[in-house]
C-alpha cells in the first residue's frame, strides 16, 4: 500500500508508521556490486495481512483517492494460484540489483525489477471505506483476485516494472520487505525513491474488456527527518467501455 493516500485508512487500524529517510551516497562506482534478484524477490512477502493467504505487497491509490490498485509485481499471487491449482499465470521477473558502499558504512540498494504477466486489480475506496477495510472481502472494479482466479475466474494480466532506492546498515546485510520497509518504522532501512508503472488488460465485472494503467513515482529528501516521499505521479486510469 502506498505512503500518501493509504496512510489515511490503513493508519485507522494500526498497520502504518512514518518512514525515515537518512543521507549518506556511494564514494564511487568503484564500490559498487551486483547482488542476486533472489536477495530481493525472496525477502518480499514477509506479511499476510490484506488478502490471505496471499502474501502482501506494494499497492497503490491515484492522487484523488478514489482507485486502489494491486499489481503482482513479485510474483507472490502467482505462487499462490500455483500452489493451489498447479498452473502459473505465466508471471516472471527479471532485473538486476546494484550494491554500492556509501561514505558513512552503509550501502545504497538499487532494484531494476521488470515483470511479466503480472496479475492486477483494482477496488473503489469508497467500497473499502463502507466495507471498514475489508480488502479480502470487497468486490473488484476491475480484474480479480488470485483466489477469484483458483476458483476459475480469467485472471486480468500485463507488464509491470518496478525500480526502487534504498539504504541498509551495511554492504551485504539481507534485503528488505520492501512494503513494510516504505511503510513501516524500519531505522535499518532508508528507502529514497520509487517508480512503479504497469499496463494490464481484463474485464470489468459487467464483462466489458478495459485497460488499467498505473504510474507511481516518488522520492525522498536526504536528510528529511520526516522520511516523507513526495510523489509527483500517482495515476490509476482505465480505457475501454464502461
């Protein structure tokens, strides 16, 4: 769930604390390395708070705050409709990790993560609202969820690309959970910046096709003692007839 707009509800019951953002950048490229995409993927979904069994991740609202978003970005609806059913949606991931040792001890984390197939949906929040924050239990607006998809349901499908900036203690430690890491009080990670965008293709509940298209874009002040991410993109939009 994003920072911004998800902070006024998710805040009500508990889930959400200000993030702190520190300074501190890589001396040269010199220390730099790659790591593993596994040092990321595996560290994601560290929670299962909002559609379980499915573990959580990311999701995102447009700046009037009237669409909530889910994008499978890390595969872990995938894994869970494969589980289940014995069959993949298809979704992969690919990228890269960059590692570089800053001046003061600590490493910055850059994460290139390019998905295909990625399961996505969205809700109205006005519907979250009436339903007192029952994602599991409010009906999709657009697209379904990965159990809609175990029980037979077409699952609404496309590419999503996620880069990300962080900070951790030091070069080597293990990688975050990246949505409790922006959204929670985590002092041994500095996230700086995201960018999020996806494009995926499904079916609204009256059958009608439609085209979701979500960009997300935010980064951080070093040395913002608030952490705040300021987002100059927070865009949800759909094509195709109503």
């Amino acid at each position: 769930m994003k920072l911004t707009n998800l902070l006024k509800i998710l805040a009500l019951i508990g889930l959400l604390l200000p993030v702190a953002v520190r300074g501190g950048s890589p001396s040269d490229l010199s220390n730099c390395a790659q790591r593993p995409l596994s040092d990321f993927l595996d560290a994601q979904g560290s929670t299962v708070l909002f559609f379980p069994p499915v573990e959580d991740m990311l999701a995102w609202t447009d700046q009037a705050f009237v669409y909530f978003a889910l994008v499978d970005y890390a595969g872990l609806a995938n894994d869970y409709v494969d589980s289940e059913t014995g069959s993949s949606m298809g979704t992969g991931m690919t990228g890269r990790i960059l590692e570089c040792a800053t001046d003061d001890g600590r490493a910055k984390i850059s994460v290139v993560l390019n998905t295909r197939k990625a399961l996505g949906f969205a809700q109205s929040v006005e519907d979250l609202f009436a339903s007192e924050f029952d994602f599991l239990g409010t009906p999709t607006i657009f697209g379904v969820k990965a159990q809609d998809v175990v029980a037979g349901a077409t699952p609404a499908l496309g590419p999503a690309s996620l880069r990300v900036t962080f900070y951790i203690d030091a070069p080597g430690d293990p990688l975050p959970d990246i949505r409790p890491a922006f959204q929670a009080d985590a002092p041994n990670v500095r996230p700086f910046s995201i960018d999020f965008r996806s494009t995926t293709v499904g079916y609204r509940p009256d059958g009608t096709k439609a085209r979701m298209r979500v960009q997300q874009v935010g980064t951080g002040a070093l040395g913002d003692p608030a952490g705040e991410i300021v987002w100059s993109r927070e865009i949800i939009d759909f094509s195709g007839k109503k």
